[in-house]
C-alpha cells in the first residue's frame, strides 16, 4: 500500500506548485500567485496611510552589506552566496571536462558582489544609512523581497526560495516599539479576517552552535521577536506565518542610520510569509478558492 499523500504531494496534485526535484524550490501557479497578491494587497491597504515610501527588492545583495548585517556569524548554516566562473581559456577547458567526467566542476566558482538576500528589510538599512541622519518622523517603509535559506525540507512551508512583504519602522526607541505592538494587534485582525486559526507567541531566531544557543535564550527573555502561528503542516507543530521583530539599536548601530540627534536608530520590522500564508489558507479553505468561505473571499477579492 502507498503512503497516504502528504499536503504538499496534493498542492503537486492540484497544480498549485510543481515539483522541481529540490525540495523547497517550487514553480507557483497563477492561482497560487493570485492568493499571495491579495494578501499583500490586504496587508499594504492597512498601512498605506502611514508609510513614507514602498520599495520591491532583487534576491540578491551586496556581498559587504550582507557581511555588516552579521548573518554569517549568526546564521552561517542558512546563507546562501553567488559564485560565478571566473577562470581563463585553459580554466574553461577543465570545467567541461570535469562535467563531462561527472567530477567537481566547481574549483574556478568564485564569489560575486552579490550574496542571496536572507531576510526582506536588509537591504534597506544601508539604503537609509547613505541618506544621511533620520527626519525627525523617521522612516516607515513597504517592502518585499525573495529571500533564500539553505533549509530544505518536505514541509511545503518551509521553503528555500520565498517571499517576505515586510513592514519596517526605524526611528527612536518609542516609534519602533508603538510600531510592533500595532502590528502584532493587525496580525491577529488579518487572521480573523482570513478566518484562520492563529496564536502570537515569542519566539527566537536559530542562532548557530552553541554560543547561538544562549543568544536564542537571550532574545526570548527580552521579547525581542514574536511569531503568528497558525497550524499547517501533517503532523507537526504550527508555523510562523508572521513575525513582529524589534531589534533594538543593533542595526542602527551595525549600518551607521542616525536619528536626528545623532544617536543610533531604533529598528522593528513586521514579516509577512507570503508563500506560508497562501498554503495556511489552502489548508484550511480547501485547494479551491471557489469554495473558500464567503468572508474570506471578501476580504481578498472584494
Ligand atoms: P521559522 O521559525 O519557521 O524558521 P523564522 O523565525 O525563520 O521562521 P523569520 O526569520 O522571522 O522566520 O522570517 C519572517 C517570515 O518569513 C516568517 O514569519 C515566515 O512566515 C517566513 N519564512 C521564514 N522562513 C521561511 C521558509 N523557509 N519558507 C517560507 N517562509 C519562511
Ligand atoms: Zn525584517
Ligand atoms: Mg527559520
């Protein structure tokens, strides 16, 4: 007898995604790509009268940013960077050599100015330091960027390749704070909306090896990140569909953004997963939007 299929064998089945052989990297259908449009249609409709600007980024970012941002000291296993051949004729030769011959063909892959993005809201931070010191209102900026984490897995919800749409608030340390208690309350407005089971819980960040550990405790005992968790995957525990970060002034400090007075900005940030929140809704409305309860559809269609 075969093994009953899984959700993310039926998300294969129904055309919502296709396969690509590596798990966690997948095509999206129309369909797929439609939910995620309304969703960040909803979301950006709840903060648009409050942002002062929206941007929409590439995959990729600067090699030194991704280096100030301190994601290889905290997160080495999850980072990904591009490489690209950078050998002459007789390098060239051996490359089609060795993957003709099946064997390493990597030797002259050297890294490029540009590592894969892990987090949405990195690429700002160096964008807003070269403008020089903050307004006095700060910045509060839409984003959305692909993202990329070395973390492959059969979860459909955990992804290699996915879409955050962030909200972030830099500023004094009241702006930011007044910034992510709103938004932790929006969450949970979204998820009533959307008619999903949900639960905002604190959470930490997977710090590497075991000085990572103590870093992990740390964030948890100062509140610094909070997840909405909503039941997803078969026979697992729920899943992060949102996070609502403060990060102190460690950014601020890390990329040199300055308030007016001079000092380090305050940064928090709001991350929607908009691959994990299309699939919480195909979990729990069905495969076929049609039949989605009528509020639902409401809410995303009009
Ligand atoms: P998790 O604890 O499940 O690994 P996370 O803490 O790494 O999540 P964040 O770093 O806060 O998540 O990223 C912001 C949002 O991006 C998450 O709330 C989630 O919705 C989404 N996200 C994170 N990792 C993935 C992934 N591998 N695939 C799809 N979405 C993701
Ligand atoms: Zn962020
Ligand atoms: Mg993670």
């Amino acid at each position: 007898m075969s093994a009953p299929a899984t959700f993310l064998d039926k998300l294969f089945d129904q055309g919502l995604l296709y396969d690509s052989g590596v798990d966690g990297l997948y095509g999206r259908s129309a369909v797929f790509e439609d939910v995620i449009s309304r969703f960040e249609q909803l979301a950006l409709n709840l903060g648009k009268d409050e942002i002062s600007e929206a941007m929409v980024f590439p995959p990729g970012m600067p090699v030194p940013d991704f280096k100030t941002s301190g994601y290889m000291k905290n997160f080495p296993q999850l980072a990904g960077t591009v490489h690209s051949f950078c050998g002459n004729d007789h390098d060239h030769m051996g490359l089609i050599q060795c993957m003709a011959a099946g064997e390493d063909w990597t030797a002259n892959q050297k890294i490029t100015d540009i590592a894969l993005t892990p987090a949405a809201c990195y690429p700002l931070y160096p964008i807003l330091a070269r403008r020089g010191k903050l307004p006095e209102e700060g910045a509060y900026v839409a984003l959305q960027s692909y993202c990329f984490r070395h973390e492959p897995s059969k979860e459909p919800t955990r992804m290699q390749m996915f879409r955050q749409r962030e909200y972030v608030r830099v500023g004094t340390q009241e702006q930011t704070i007044a910034f992510r208690e709103t938004w932790k309350q929006r969450g949970v407005e979204i998820m009533e909306l959307l008619q999903l089971p949900h639960e905002v819980d604190v959470a930490n960040d997977p710090f590497f090896g075991r000085a990572g550990r103590m870093m992990g405790v740390s964030q948890r005992e100062q509140e610094l990140k909070f997840e909405m968790l909503v039941p997803v995957n078969d026979g697992a525990g729920p899943t992060a569909c949102m996070s609502f970060n403060y990060h102190m002034d460690n950014f601020g400090k890390a990329w040199g953004i300055t308030l007016a007075d001079g000092t380090p900005a305050h940064t928090a940030c709001v991350g929607f997963g908009l691959e994990r929140l299309a699939l919480a809704l195909f979990r729990h409305h069905g495969l076929d939007t049609a039949q989605w309860p009528e509020g639902v559809r409401k809410a995303l269609w009009g």
